[in-house]
C-alpha cells in the first residue's frame, strides 16, 4: 500500500513541535526523536505536562466565553496543531451549531488528520487550510477560507500555544497585526504563550532543548505578549496566567488532576482582546 502524499513529506528525522506536543498530552502521533527531546524537557521541567494542559484548557475556556458572552460564529485557528477532542469546533459548536471554523497548520501531519477537522455539524462548517503563519496572505487569500468564512463579520482569530515558535526574527507583532487588520470590528484575538517570568533559568534551558532540536522558540515576558494585543480592547481580566483566566468557565477536562497548579507550573500567559 503507497503512503499519502502528507505521510510521505513527515520529516520524522528531528523533533516537531506539534508532535512533541502531542506527546505532552499523552497523544500518539509522535515519533521516538519526538519523545526524546520531549523527556529532555521533562527531566528539565516537569510541570511541562501541566502548561500544554493548561494551554488546551484556555482554548476551551475561551472559546466557550467568545460563544455564549459575545457572540462570535466564525473562528480563524492557526497553528492547529494535531487534532485532541474535543478540538476547537466541538467546543463552539456544542454551544452554537452554525459556527463555522477554519483551521491552519503548516506540518503535513496535520493534514493527514484533516478529515477529523471537518467533522462540522450540518448547521456549521470547518475547512483546513495548510499554510504557515509566518506567511499570513497564505492564509488569508486561500479559497478555503473565503468559502467557509464571511470577513464582513467578526471572526475569532485563535494563536493558541503559536507565538512561542516564531522568534523575533520572523516579525511575529507584523504577523499578528497583518492578520488582525483582515478582519473587522467586533473580531478578536485570543493567545496563549509560555513565559519565563515564573523560572526564567528553566526557560532558558527548555528554549536550548528546543532550538537544539531545529525548532526556533521564544518565552516572552509579560509586557512583551500584552504588546500582541495593542489597539484591541482587553476581555476582563486581561492578560493573566491560563488558570486564572474565567476559571469559572470549566468542563470535564478541567482539574483532572484534582489540584490547583501554580502559576510557575503553568507558566503561560493567556488573554483575549476585541477589535474595536
């Protein structure tokens, strides 16, 4: 049997964000150089487990608040990820039927569980797009997104767990405004990022693991992730660690660990702002 185009460009001689990721969360569409380099940020940080949950648990959290407190229909979800129920339309849709998403990953993993993305109820819709960040107009000039998305109306963009992979280099403040300047008022912008505020020698470490394995990262600092959010007006209570952000708004995902962690453990800063 041939293997698909998208398993046949999977470059499983180095570590992948995505797929390390994945194997945070105790997924398994990860590769033994995924787990390697995963367990040497766990021997180096073991609350690692505790950010990507946490990290999952806002994009849950704020989705539901975009839902059923402002209304929004349309998401816009870049850096996708590999899909983890209940992935990001499950949960709008479970409030809101006739929401429509658009995901976009650049990892052709990702594509090759694209059809789990698509799985819309028949009120809504969702499409895939395959395309990177760092070049949004591939994103926002795709037929897939024009079909499924109407810019005309607010469009959540989510960069959850994103930013931390695009060095300064890359202009991620440009990208983010870029893509923000593409959609109208009443949209918004949810992040989540890791953030060395908490341990900043760990960080420093986690960061090497990382950019020794071929994956550019960057923890930012408080101020440095606020500044993502210039110009747009801040959902209460602005820019705080994930855990903390409408904890009230929970599931059955949520404390599986039956403990609170602390704010070093989770090590994320999370937010959500409103295009005026």
């Amino acid at each position: 049997m041939s293997s698909s185009p998208a398993a046949r460009d999977i470059d499983t001689s180095r570590p992948h964000s995505a797929r390390m990721y994945d194997y945070y969360l105790g997924g398994k569409d990860n590769f033994d150089v995924d787990r390697e380099a995963a367990e040497k940020v766990v021997e180096t940080w073991p609350s690692i487990i505790t950010t990507a949950r946490q990290i999952r648990a806002f994009m849950r959290r704020s989705t539901r608040v975009l839902v059923g407190e402002h209304g929004i229909r349309q998401w816009l979800d870049i850096g996708t990820g590999i899909p983890t129920e209940p992935n990001l339309h499950q949960v709008a849709q479970g409030i809101a039927p006739e929401v429509r998403v658009v995901y976009a990953d650049h990892d052709p993993l990702i594509l090759k569980y694209a059809q789990t993305l698509m799985r819309s109820t028949k009120e809504g819709r969702t499409a895939y797009i395959q395309a990177d960040v760092t070049d949004p107009d591939a994103i926002l000039k795709a037929p897939q997104l024009s079909q499924v998305l109407d810019l005309s109306e607010p469009v959540a963009l989510a960069l959850n767990g994103l930013l931390h992979f695009i060095p300064d280099s890359q202009k991620p403040y440009e990208i983010v405004n870029h893509l923000m300047d593409a959609l109208p008022s009443g949209s918004s912008l949810s992040i989540s990022h890791v953030t060395p505020d908490f341990d900043p020698e760990s960080w420093e470490k986690i960061v090497r693991i990382y950019n020794d394995s071929g994956t550019a990262g960057r923890a930012r600092h408080k101020d440095e992730v606020a500044r993502f959010f210039d110009g747009l007006d801040l959902i209460a209570p602005g820019i705080e660690v994930a855990h903390r952000w409408h904890p009230e708004v929970e599931d059955a995902e949520e404390g599986e660990d039956g403990e609170t962690p602390t704010d070093a453990e989770v090590s994320v800063w999370a937010g959500v702002g409103i295009k005026r």
